[in-house]
C-alpha cells in the first residue's frame, strides 16, 4: 500500500467508480450499502494481512494485495454474513473495482 496518496479515500466515490467499472448488467444488482460491505471486507483484509501497517524498513515490494487471496477472503466473509446478497460469482467485479479505484486515486501501487 502506498503512503502518500494523491487523493484522499472518498468512499461514495468509490462506490460510484465500481459500478461504472462492473460490467452493464451488473452495475444495478447491488445497493450501495452491499458494496460498501464488500469494501469494508478488503480493508479488513488489509489490516488482517499487516497491508495498513508501515514499519520504518518498509520496502514497497515487501507486500502488495494479491487478487485471487483477496476474491477469497470476501467470498468466506459473505458465506459468514447471513445478510449479505452479492452473488459470489459477482464478487470479483467489485474486489478489481476497489482494486482499481485505490490505484486511481494513488492508494495503491502497480
């Protein structure tokens, strides 16, 4: 995770910058508040996995997100949420939506 953003975190955006990227046909299945738990789910995998922490050796390659553990994650946490209603199948539109919307705003690196 990158430190020094180039904008700040703004989740209403975040939510807006994911559906624009999940395809056509998905984009309305969800309500903002099932994307934001999504969200939230990847930041809990954030802080879970030591990615929110930085120590003073930090060295940018020392620790990045990896897609596949964090479409994994989600998809345990939403089969523990009894509530939750996102399709598994559609998890990795809003995981690599999340994904690129922190890239865009400089939150995180390539």
């Amino acid at each position: 995770m990158a430190t020094d953003n180039n904008m700040e975190y703004d989740e209403a955006q975040a939510v807006k910058f994911i559906r624009d990227y999940m395809p056509a046909d998905k984009r309305d299945l969800y309500d903002d508040d099932e994307i934001i738990n999504i969200i939230d789910m990847i930041w809990d995998y954030y802080e879970d996995n030591g990615l929110l922490e930085i120590s003073a050796d930090y060295d940018d390659d020392d620790q990045s997100p990896e897609l596949p553990d964090i479409i994994k994650y989600v998809k345990k946490m939403l089969a523990k949420d009894k509530l939750a209603v996102v399709d598994v199948d559609d998890v990795h539109y809003i995981v690599e939506g999340e994904l690129a919307y922190e890239k865009s705003i400089g939150a995180l690196e390539d």
